[in-house]
C-alpha cells in the first residue's frame, strides 16, 4: 500500500532556494530525471551548470532545451556547459574527474544521476554493465571528485553534496550472491550463469549495492565535510528502462509512474543544503530521510554491507591506486 501511496497521492515539494554562485554537476543529464533536475537547479539560478552526458550532441539538445524553459538564462552563455563522460569507462571517468579538478573552482553539489537498466547481460570494464556503470564507476567517479568537493567545504563553510540516484527496488532481492566465498561476491554477480539465472534481480542489485555503499562509506568517514547520500525517486516516466521487455512492467508503469519532473524534486531535495546536516549516509525517498529495505538494516545487511565495502575498494585501487585516501 505504501507503493500506491507514494506513486499516487504523496505530494513532492517543488524546489525551492538560491543556488546563486553555486556551482552543479549533474550527471546523465540530457534526458530524464537529470535532465529535469538539472532544470531546476538553473530555475534556482546555479552560477555554473554542468551537463555531464555521454553524448555531446544529446547534451547540446539538452542544454538548449533548458536555457529556453529559464527566463535569461540563453543569454549567460557559460551558465550551462556540456561535458562529455561515459560512465562505461574508467577512462572516461578520470578524465572527466581530472576536467572538474582542473577547470572547476568549487562544486556546491554533484548530482551521480547517471545510471541504466538493461534487458540483456553485456560486460564493460570488468563487470556486468549494470555493475560497472551503476556502482563501481559512479564510487570511482565520486572518490575522484571529493577532493575539489572537500576544498569547496574548506572554501566556502558550507556543506557540498554528492546524491547518488539509487531506487526502491533495492529492496527487490534478497542478494543471494551475499553468500558467496569471502572476496566472491562481485566476482559471483557478475557471473553470466549466475547474472541470467538471477536476471531480473540484477538491476536491483545494483541499486541495493549503491545503498550499502553509501552506508558503509558514511560509517568510515563520518567526519568528512561532505554529505554522501542516495535517493530514490519513485517510478517516473523516463527512458532508463527503455531496454526492459514485457507487457505487465509497461502498463505498471503507465498507470502508476511519476512525471519525470516530479521525480527530479526528489534528487533536488536529497542534494540540497537544507537537508545536508542531516542524511549523511542516509537514504531519501519522498524528499524525506527514510529507512531502506530490511535486508539492509538487518544483521545480515550490515556483514553483506562491509564484504561488499571491502570488495569495493579492492576494486577502486585497482583502477586507480591511492584514489580512496581521497576520502
């Protein structure tokens, strides 16, 4: 019942506030929940916008689409930027993190939106596609960009952001690869017998890794000047499915999806100052911090939480030795 409630009835508050000399990243977005997020943060008049997308020329549509919904904003034409990156890449992520560094002198909220669910198993990178692009490049993307976020706190005396756009259906599994042989766990979900076997699974396991994550970075660095948070949006009309075969998901959807507007209110709200103090390590549904899924919280949940953590890392070294001393 507390699905058709939050689908149908909950009201989500329209952002509001000053976003005037901030700067924003976020990513995925030229279409979507990003997309319309993104919109709001330049409504609430960001100093500087940027676009993270893999395709410039989506991006560009985007960044025109959005300069004509703000009155003057066409005319400020380094508000709105577009930067390309391909979270299917690691060097994609670098380079992009390397730009923020570089051409970027403060991040007031980085919005790790970019995400996807497919229909078929592919691997990129190292894992999974779901996997590398949902969990492990958007950690690597956010230990990479912490640094000019941590020097934005030291700046400025705020607190900077970095929401990461999970889903309720994180608590649409019971991560039956939790139990796989110490430092198997990634090795076991991206197994193609074990992925397909387990296929309509896959996609919510990546959105409960993202959850324990956050978690288990939190309860590290409980002291960063950071919030690290995730957000779950609801069921919206966008395009982040668009792979998924099946009659009965298209007509839930259909009947009971958000706009993809109201949707973005919750990534606006989980990324901004008022609720930064507050939702640390935590997890947001209807711009509210609410309680993740029991398998989360339980015993089971925290030993799945720190193995998970533990593989993570080894992972992210790999990549890119040294880059979690970053946090």
């Amino acid at each position: 019942m507390s699905f058709f409630y939050s689908q149908l009835i909950q009201h989500l508050p329209y952002p509001t506030g000053s976003y005037a000399g901030k700067t924003v990243v976020v990513t995925g977005s030229n279409t979507g929940l990003g997309k319309e997020a993104a919109r709001h943060f330049a409504r609430l008049g960001a100093s500087r916008l940027i676009l993270a997308v893999r395709s410039l020329d989506k991006g560009r549509a985007a960044k025109a689409d959005i300069e004509a919904s703000v009155p003057g904003l066409a005319a400020e034409a380094s508000v709105v930027q577009v930067w390309q990156l391909d979270m299917g890449s690691y060097a994609s992520v670098q380079a992009f993190a390397a730009r923020v560094d570089t051409e970027l002198d403060r991040v007031d909220v980085f919005l790790a939106n970019a995400g996807l669910a497919r229909a078929r198993y592919s691997v990129v990178e190292d894992n999974e596609e779901m996997i590398t692009v949902n969990v492990v490049a958007t950690f690597l993307l956010a230990a990479l960009v912490m640094p000019k976020l941590k020097s934005t706190a030291a700046q400025t005396g705020s607190r900077p952001t970095l929401t990461i756009t999970s889903s309720g259906v994180h608590g649409h599994t019971q991560f039956p690869q939790k139990s796989a042989p110490h430092g198997r766990i990634f090795a076991t979900i991206n197994d193609k017998t074990t992925a397909e076997r387990h296929w309509a699974e896959q996609y919510p396991v990546s959105k409960l890794l993202e959850v324990l994550c956050v978690r288990a970075l939190a309860e590290r660095h409980p002291a960063l000047p950071v919030t690290v948070n995730c957000v779950n949006p609801g069921l919206c009309q966008s395009e982040l499915a668009r792979d998924v075969p099946g009659w009965a998901f298209w007509l839930r959807k259909l009947l009971l999806a958000r706009s993809t507007e109201a949707g973005s209110r919750t990534l606006v709200h989980a990324a901004s100052p008022a609720v930064a103090a507050d939702s640390h390590g935590q997890y947001l549904s209807d711009c509210a911090v609410s309680a993740p899924a029991p398998l989360v919280t339980g015993a089971e949940g925290k030993e799945a939480q720190d193995r998970v953590w533990e593989e993570l890392v080894a992972k992210l070294e790999a990549i890119r030795p040294g880059v979690m001393k970053n946090l």
